[in-house]
C-alpha cells in the first residue's frame, strides 16, 4: 500500500512499517472481462498475465499468439477467448480448444460460457450451471489479514 505525505513524498507499507519510497508503479490495464474475444489476427485482450494480441500469419486462418510482444509458448490461433476466471483460451483451425496454464498451452475442452447478466463473481460454473460459491474471503488493509 502507498500513501502520498503531507510533506509532499511518498511512502510504502512494508514489514509493519511506513518507509519512504519513490511514486508507486502505475496501475494495471483493466482486464478483459469474461467473455471478450478477438479474432482475425487484430484485437487486444488483457489478463492477469498481461496484454495478448496476434502475431504475424502461422497457418491458413492462424496467427502467432503473442503476450506482451512475444510469443507465447508457441501458440497458433484463430480466435482469443477470456473467460472462466479470467483464463486465456485460444481456438485454431484445428477445432480445438487450448488454454494458458503453467506458462503454456494445454490441450483442453471448450471453455464454460461466461457469466449470464446479474451473476456476480462470487459464483461458479458447475455441470453446466452457475451456483453460489460457498465461502468468501475478506481482506482487512487495516491489519493485512486474510480471513474466512
């Protein structure tokens, strides 16, 4: 946590104390939602590991998946799918689904659907439906405590 001082510097929370410190890092793109796709070799998409665009031609109807400009475990795809989470999926011209885990693509089925209008993110998709989670968990700033 950063705070900005009444003596116009700024500092950072670290080992149960206040220590200055430079401006803090700006914030992260948002992140795509669930849902989102590109396709056609054109578009952009943001997760938690970062921004996935394509790259040049691969095959017929592929292209180079790319995150952050490089690409990505070597992956090929037509279309680019956030969904499940927040997960990146990947489709190919071989009408099969991969998804990103572990710093690679694996082999998978086609991912869930995203969250129909009014379902909050504290469900998840079960045997074809969405059903509340079971537990929650709460971050006090205050004492850094995470708790159930």
């Amino acid at each position: 946590m950063y705070a900005f001082g009444q003596d116009s510097r700024w500092y950072v929370w670290q080992s149960g104390a206040w220590a200055l410190t430079s401006a803090p890092p700006p914030p992260p793109p948002d992140v795509s939602p669930d849902g989102s796709t590109i396709s056609g070799g054109t578009g952009t998409l943001v997760t938690a590991h970062g921004t996935w665009t394509f790259g040049g031609p691969a095959s017929p109807g592929n292209w180079l998946i790319l995150l952050n400009g490089t690409v990505a475990g070597g992956g090929v795809a037509s279309e680019l799918e956030v969904t499940n989470g927040g997960r990146m999926y990947a489709f190919g011209q071989d009408s099969r689904w991969y998804v990103w885990q572990g710093g690679a693509w694996t082999l998978t089925s086609a991912p869930p659907p995203p969250p129909p209008e009014g379902v909050s993110r504290r469900e998840h998709y079960i045997g074809g439906n969405w059903h509340p989670c079971d537990r929650a968990w709460n971050l006090d700033l205050r004492s850094a405590r995470l708790s159930r």
